[in-house]
C-alpha cells in the first residue's frame, strides 16, 4: 500500500486550477476584477508601508505593527492573484507541483503571521489605552520585533507542518483541484488517502493556531471597552473607539472567513471560494483603507508627502 502511495505522488507532475465555474466569457469581467482589485492592494500596502518608513512620527509600536501588516497582506496576496489571473487567460489552467507546494506554504506562513500579528496589535492597543504612562517601557522596541518574529515563526512551524502534511497524501484521484489556488481542503477532495488523521492533526492545528489569537484579541478588546467606558469625555471615547474599531473590523472579516473555510463542513465548494476571497484578496484590500481613512496620523502624513510631490512637480514646471 505504502508503495502504491509513492507511485501515485511521483506521478504527479501538475495540477489543474479550476477556479471558479461560470461562463468562459465571463473570464474577462473576474480578471478585470481581480486586476483592479490586486492593483489597489498593491498601492495601498506599498503606500502605506512608504509613509511609515518616511515620517518620523510613525516611529512607534503601533505602526511598526501595522508596517509588518501592510508587508504581510502584500505577499500573501501576491502568492494568490498572479496565478488566478493568469489561469483566467490560460486554456490549460495548470500549476506545477512544485509551484502548488509553495504557493500551499507561503500561503500558509503569511496567514498565519497575520493572525498572530493582529493579536499582538490587539495588544498594543491594550497597553496604550488601558496603561497609557506605562506604554513606552511596555511596548519597547525589543518586545516589537520579539512580537513580529514571533508571528513569522508560529507561522513558519504552521506551514512546515500543513504543507509536509498536505503533499504526503497520494493524489490518485483527479489532477483537478477545485479552487483558485492551491489549499489543504480542495487537495483532500482529489486524495485517495484515508484522510481521518489528516483531518483530525489540521482541526487541531488551526484550534492551535486560532483559539489563543482569538482569546487574547476578545480579552483585550473586553479590557478596553470597560476602560473607555469610564473615559468621562465625549471626544476621549470617540478617539478610543476609532482607534480600535478599525482593527476590530478586519479581526471580523479575516477570522469569519478563515472559521468558515476551516471549520465549517466541506459542503459548498463554490461558497468556500467566496469565503476565500475574503483573506486572500478582499482584506488585504481594505486594510490600508481602513487604517488610513480612520487614522489622523497617517492622513496628516500622506498630506506632507503628497504636498512634497506637488511641489516639487510645481518647480519642475516652473524651470522649464
């Protein structure tokens, strides 16, 4: 049996992507789509990643924090929408097996990261609102980069683990994954393994992940609101909640998608493509949004470079 495993992987050599099943003329409409919206994670990741770098204002927790999640949403959504665009255009809609192999754990690393990245922000919130004189010998800059590293490590271990998993299944089935991208629940549809331990080792593996992430976002949110409850002005619990809302939204999207795709049963395979979308493409998305729209100190920042440049361009027309 163990020899017809091994025969089965080595046979494989590529995958099919199906991606989403409409129409072939609607191709065009899902890749102008995915390229307006990859377009907009680009610059707004990149931009907000930029200013933060550049204004020595932003040189604080929170924003190394959220720089780190700029650079995280970047290329985990990176790994994703290439492959999908092209594959709209593609008649094959092929991936190799080793393209499918790293596209599984560079996927997996950066989710990860992110979700330990978003309890550390959480965090970080805590400590400035609820230990405001403390937050500067709390969130030093060693505890930063410890927290960041950290994230990238939990999410490392996490991929090495579901990647090595995932790919010593014997895919004797179909070559035809039934997604946009390569991911542990469509590769176990097309799987001729017995799949019980598989599936009992990934349930504990994401509880693992997502459960403690989850526990201290929820804990430090419960300790804020009764903080910024007893603030007495008005304009003090506005700014707080503003603050936080923020982060509390993309914690929603992120983990509600994540939930869906991963604990709920493998029913709907097309929902499961909507759910993901939301993490791969839709976050990333929205987050430099959310965080420049709701945030003054990023505004005011954008402003000043954005006044250089105008400027600048002015002078430049001026000489000639």
């Amino acid at each position: 049996m163990g020899d017809r495993g091994t025969s089965n992987r080595s046979e494989v050599t590529d995958f099919i992507l199906v991606g989403f099943r409409v129409r072939p003329e609607l191709y065009i409409l899902l890749f102008l789509l995915f390229l307006l919206v990859y377009a907009m994670i680009l610059l707004g990741n990149v931009g907000m990643v930029a200013v933060i770098l550049t204004d020595p204002r932003l040189n604080t927790p929170m924003y190394f924090l959220l720089g780190n999640l700029s650079f995280i949403d970047l290329f985990y959504s990176s790994v994703i929408a290439p492959k999908a665009m092209i594959n709209f255009w593609s008649e094959s809609k092929s991936i190799s097996y080793a393209g499918c192999v790293t596209q599984l754990f560079l996927f997996a690393l950066f989710i990860v990261a992110e979700g330990f990245l978003l309890a550390a922000m959480a965090y970080d919130r805590f400590i400035a609102i609820c230990n405001p004189l403390l937050y500067s010998v709390q969130m030093s800059t060693r505890l930063c980069i410890q927290l960041v590293a950290g994230s990238y490590f939990c999410g490392c271990i996490s991929s090495v683990l579901q990647t090595s998993m995932t790919f010593s299944m014997s895919f004797c089935a179909s070559r035809a994954i039934d997604h946009f991208y390569c991911d542990d629940r469509p590769l176990q549809r097309i799987s001729c393994s017995d799949l019980y331990f598989h599936k009992i080792v990934s349930f504990l593996l994401c509880s693992i992940i997502i459960l403690p992430t989850i526990i201290v976002i929820l804990v430090s949110y419960m300790y804020i609101v009764s903080t910024v409850l007893k603030i007495r002005s008005t304009e003090g619990r506005k700014k707080a909640f503003s603050t936080c809302s923020s982060h509390l939204g993309v914690v929603s999207v992120l983990y509600g998608a994540i939930i869906f795709m991963y604990f709920i049963p493998d029913r709907f395979p097309e929902l499961s493509k909507v759910a993901s979308l939301c993490y791969t493409l839709v976050t990333p998305m929205l987050n430099p949004l959310i965080y420049s729209l709701r945030n003054k100190d990023v505004k005011e920042a954008l402003r000043k470079i954005l006044g250089k440049k105008i400027f600048l361009f002015n002078s430049i027309l001026t000489v000639i």
